[in-house]
C-alpha cells in the first residue's frame, strides 16, 4: 500500500467493514449495524476476547475483532448450532479468531486487484477482561463499533503511515 | 463416503461436520494439520480429502504434494479450504491436482459442489 493516505485507510476500514457484515450475516445468522468510524486518538476500545490479524505486504498494519465474553459466546453458539450447543472457552476463542480470518479473508480479496491490496497472518487470540490491543505509535488506527441483537464489539484497523505523511508523534 | 477433514481450525471443523453430516456424510476423520493428515492416510482408506491451505507444520500446498507422492495417492480426490481469494495459492492446488476448493464461510451448497466435482453422485453414496 504505497503511498498510504487517509483516503486509503478508508479503501481498506470500508472493505473491512463490508466484508464483517457479510460473514457475520453468512456464519452467524447475524445482522450487525456499523457505527460511525473514529480515530483511536480520541476513542478507546476494551475486550475480553480479541483476534488480531497482522495486514502484511505491502500494506504494514493489523486488524483486531474485539468482544466481550458474552457476546462472543453468543456469536460462537450461532455459529455452531446444530453441531454444539456448549462450547467451551476454546471453542470460542477458537470461532471468534476464524471469524476474524474470515472477514480479513474477505477484505483481502476485494482488495486484492488494487493498491490497497494485502496478505494476511493467521489470527492471535488475546483474551483477559477488558484488555486493550495497543499498535505501534507511528500507526494510524481507526476503530469502529458495530451494534447487534446479541451485543456490540469493535473493529480496529490500524496501518503504517509513511513519514512525509505523519503528524506529530501520538 | 469416508471424508478426511483437515484444518487446524477446530471451530472450521465443527462446521464442516455440521454439514458434512446434512448432506449424510457420516464416516469423517479429521487431521489439525498435513502431517497428521499424512500420518492418517497411511493408516486409513478415504474417499475424499479436504485441506486448509493455511495451517502450522505442514500447510495444504505442502500436504498435497507429499499425497501426490505416496503410493495410491495420485488421483486422491482433493478438495481445498480456504479463507480467501489468494489466486497464487489457488492456481498451485490446481497444478497438484486439486480437484475443487470451497471457500469461507461456507455454503452448503458450495460444499455439495465441491463433492460433486470431486466424485460425481457423492451425496447419493452419502451414508452408505
């Protein structure tokens, strides 16, 4: 992804989005209502199960599902109904991190023809109370919240921005 | 039909089983990675092979060639999972002779495709 711009943060945050409402509505029987995107400056976001994608070549970034346990358990019953109605932690954490390689997936094929393109690493589940996936500061990170019948969770796509580009230090 | 289910996903492998079992396929095993495909193919007869192009250890392009290698292992039916569009990765598995892939999420229409092209009249066989 070079040159990265704002605008280009947007290509991929709108590819990203699209591709969560697909995969939640197609895995989970799920409809999700994305809120309005904001910049990490100024809004936190706080999980107890995260999945976290590093965005590779050329892109340099990362994407980071993020749920409280309650609410990820939900989306994981959905997903395994009719095969297993109580899965355990594992289970679940298992599912929330195939969710995200599934929206990353998707993203990343939509991208995949355009400057914006990128590949993917295998998800890495972070879990704890209200933990917060921190990125690098020289990172421009965008969150966004998605509201659901089963509870809201967050979005956080976060990208390297060249140094002609960057602002003061965060 | 005897089904090889291979993915290091254990969520992907309960949905998998989940619809594998709507379509009557009821004998599966399943591998968390190539090598334990490969070790269970030494061991066990099946029909089909289904494999993650990405896993640990050794990933589906990887398994793939080493079924190629081994003896009966020529014209093993292969189907391919995957999460994305990645047309490298894709277009490989067709040239180790892949027969079909089925993407994520999965449909389960696309799954009984997928077994179609592999062994035509499939979810007819299914159960028995």
């Amino acid at each position: 992804m070079d040159p990265h711009s704002p605008d280009e943060h947007g290509i991929v945050l709108k590819a990203v989005i699209d591709a969560t409402v697909i995969t939640l509505r197609e895995m989970a029987r799920l409809e999700v209502t994305p809120l309005m995107p904001a910049d990490k400056k100024y809004v936190k976001m706080f999980g107890d199960v995260s999945a976290v994608i590093g965005l590779l070549s050329p892109a340099d970034g990362s994407l980071v599902f993020s749920l409280d346990e309650a609410t990820a358990r939900t989306i994981a019953r959905r997903i395994l109904a009719g095969v297993e109605e109580s899965p355990g932690d594992d289970i679940v954490h298992d599912c929330i991190g195939e969710i995200a390689n599934v929206i990353a997936g998707q993203a990343k094929g939509t991208l995949s023809a355009t400057p914006q393109r990128f590949a993917i690493s295998t998800p890495t589940i972070v879990c704890g109370h209200g933990h917060e996936i921190r990125h690098r500061n020289s990172m421009s990170c965008l969150l966004v919240r998605f509201s659901s019948e089963v509870g809201d969770f967050a979005l956080q796509l976060c990208l390297e921005v060249p140094r002609s580009l960057k602002e003061e230090p965060q | 039909m005897k089904v090889l289910l291979t993915d290091d996903s254990a969520t992907i492998r309960m949905i998998l089983k989940g619809l594998l079992k709507q379509l009557q396929i009821t004998e599966i095993s399943e591998a968390q990675d190539g090598q334990e495909a490969l070790n269970i193919l030494k061991t066990k007869t099946v029909d089909v092979v289904m494999l993650d192009i990405h896993m640990p250890t050794l990933d589906g392009l990887q398994c793939l060639e080493q079924i190629r290698k081994m003896p009966g292992g020529e014209k093993m039916p292969v189907i391919m999972i995957t999460s994305d569009t990645d047309s490298k990765q894709i277009e490989r598995a067709h040239e180790l002779g892949a027969h079909a892939y089925i993407k994520k999420p999965f449909r389960i229409d696309g799954l009984r495709e997928a077994l179609a092209t592999v062994i035509p009249d499939s979810t007819n066989k299914s159960g028995a």
